[in-house]
C-alpha cells in the first residue's frame, strides 16, 4: 500500500505553503470537536496523513495521546518539537502492526490512496481500532478518479462503498454530513464527513 509519488512530491515541495494557508477552517474545527468528544479523556489517537498537523496540535493540547503519520517528511518535521506526539514518517504500511487506538482522524488523506488500495488501507485502519474505537473521515464525495491541476491524485468515495468495506471489521458508521467546499487548487467538491464506531 504506497502512496502516490506525485502527490507527495506536491507536498514536499509545498509544504510550507500548505501548511501555512490551510488554516483550520471553523467547520473543520466543529468536526474535530464532535470526534474528541466521541472519546474518553486521554484516549490514543492517530492523525493519519496528518499534513501540516493542525488537527494533532489540536488534540494533544486537550490531552490527547496523539501519534501523527504522514508520508511527507517535511510536515512530520513540523511536529518534531511538540511535545505529546509521536510522529511516523510513512504510508500506512509504517503503521506498526500492533499499533490500537481509541479515535482514528483520517481528514482528507485517504482520498490519496490508489483506488484499489484503498479498501486494504482502510480494513488496516480498522483493525487498528481498540473495542468502541472510533474513526473519523473526510473525503472527496462521489465515485470518480482524477488529478487536481497541483498533480495531486484524487479518489473520491461514497459513504456507501466505505460503510462497506467498513462493516466486516465490525465498524459502523453512526453519522454522516456533507457540505459543498473548495479544495486548496480552487476546484469545488461534496466534503463527505464520517464518524464510525467499532463495536465492543
């Protein structure tokens, strides 16, 4: 499962950029929040594809045991002197195999996975999730493949296709809300937000 070479290589060479202009809008903050409160205080949390690590400043803050991945080493070194999060520089195959955790926040990354990786990148997910986990999810909504003008590679998923792939590891999606939004390259998209629950 690796992930695409274009897109990472926008991100290396953007990272600053990236990092600086993808402010976290309030509506994603309002997701955020309704994911830690999904979870017990001092929950484990993986921020898979963290970018610039917005979101895992966010919870580690609020006392979260916060470990950010990302296969681009210039937004893992972003992270580098914040203290409560343990950074891996990779693609989910550096997931340790034991790893478990209580949230999984999956904000915009799995939609960079190749299409037909994606369903074992996320059954990996999953299984990482301790009983009465939850996960997290934001994605491109809708059925189609594409790359942005940046080269990024887009895949974009319905709440269907993923409660499928899902439900065999016993993760249940409990809600889901959609809103139009602008990616970082101007094109307009459906943002598909999910929270799933894995049963105890």
């Amino acid at each position: 499962m690796s992930a695409d070479r274009e897109t990472i290589a926008f991100y290396q060479g953007m990272a600053a950029d990236y990092a600086a202009k993808v402010e976290p809008p309030s509506q994603q903050t309002r997701h955020l929040t309704a994911f830690a409160k999904a979870l017990s205080p001092g929950a484990r949390v993986l921020d898979f594809g963290c970018g610039g690590g917005w979101a895992s400043r966010w919870l580690a803050g609020r006392g979260f045991a916060v470990t950010a991945l990302d296969p681009t080493p210039e937004f893992i070194a972003m992270l580098a002197d914040c203290a409560g999060i343990e950074t891996i520089q990779g693609d989910i195959a550096a997931l340790p195999a034991t790893a478990r955790f209580d949230g999984i926040w999956a904000h915009f990354s799995l939609q960079h996975i190749p299409r037909k990786e994606l369903p074992g990148a996320l059954t990996r997910l999953a299984r990482a999730l301790a009983p009465d986990g939850v996960i997290a999810i934001g994605i491109h909504e809708g059925d189609e493949s594409l790359r942005d003008s940046l080269g990024r590679l887009y895949n974009h998923w319905t709440e269907a296709a993923l409660g499928a792939i899902l439900a065999p590891q016993g993760v249940t999606i409990t809600t889901a809300h959609r809103h139009p939004d602008r990616g970082f390259d101007g094109r307009q998209f459906s943002a598909l937000h999910l929270l799933a629950r894995r049963g105890r």
